[in-house]
C-alpha cells in the first residue's frame, strides 16, 4: 500500500504495460483517502495507492493537461459506479 505524496514528470521511462486489469476504488471519509486497487487474475490485490484531496488536485491538473477533452466537470457520487 502506498500513499502518494507527489508527483514527478519522468521523460526517461517508456510507457507500456503488460495485462489489462480492472480497478477497484473505496473512499475513506474519516481520513480523506481515496484508494486505488488493482487485482492478480486470482482475485488478491496486486497494487493499491492512496491519494488525498491536495494531491488528488494535483492529479486532476495532470489529466486535465494530458488528456484535454477530459476538461469539462462530470460530478459522481460516491455511491454512484462510474
């Protein structure tokens, strides 16, 4: 488990992956985290982050900025599937 505690632009690494996997995210409320989980083909968890509201802003800038059509708002409740 890792809780991200900021970001940094690597120009020297390539992008790939090896397996698409689904993800899987609760929210914390009483600390404020939202987590990311990924999962092993036998249903374990392989990978989980952590990410507050500050650098969850942070994150939304780098998407906005990577992705630019992604600009626009879209609210989801935290009950709500995406």
């Amino acid at each position: 488990m890792a809780l991200i505690t900021g970001f940094t632009y690597r120009n020297d690494r390539a992008v790939n992956y090896r397996t698409r996997v689904d993800c899987g995210w609760a929210f914390d409320a009483t600390e404020g985290l939202l987590q990311l989980e990924t999962y092993a083909s036998d249903g374990t968890t392989s990978q989980v982050l952590q990410i507050d509201e500050q650098h969850a802003g942070e994150l939304m800038r780098m998407i906005a900025k990577v992705f630019p059509a992604l600009r626009s708002p879209h609210s989801c409740r935290q009950d709500q599937e995406i």
